[in-house]
C-alpha cells in the first residue's frame, strides 16, 4: 500500500539533508581557513542545527500523517 504524503515531507526533507550536508563542507574548509575558522564551525554549527531541525520536523509529519491516514480508514470502515 502507498501512502500519499504531503510534498511538504520531501521539501523538509531535502532542505535538512542540504543543511546538514553545507554543514559538513563548512567544517571540512575550517581545516583550511585558519584565520575564519571560530567563524566557519560556528556556522558549521548553526547549518546542521538547522537541518537536523528541518529533519526531525518532516519525521513528526509523516507520523502525524500516518495517524491521520490511519484514522480515516478505520472511519470509513
């Protein structure tokens, strides 16, 4: 059975995993940078917090959206 799920969840989802990702390259160029490098893992920092974010919120909605799918079959039954 496929679940239909709002574009939304795929949206988060690839916006987390960008985040994450410019997060990873932020802190691999801070081995480089070393007059930036406070600068660099501090926004390093602040992209993964904000893509583990965007992560954990597209995780909640395909559960809350599973629910609901959930709720509306056992209603129509």
């Amino acid at each position: 059975m496929r679940l239909n799920r709002p574009i939304m969840i795929s949206i988060l989802r690839l916006a987390g995993g960008l985040a994450c990702a410019a997060g990873a390259g932020l802190l691999v160029i801070a081995f480089w940078a070393e007059e930036l490098r406070a600068l660099l893992i501090l926004s390093a920092a602040a992209a993964g917090a904000v893509g583990l974010t965007f992560l954990g919120f597209a995780t909640n909605l395909v559960i809350l959206n599973d629910i609901r799918s959930h709720l509306q079959s056992r209603d129509d039954k």
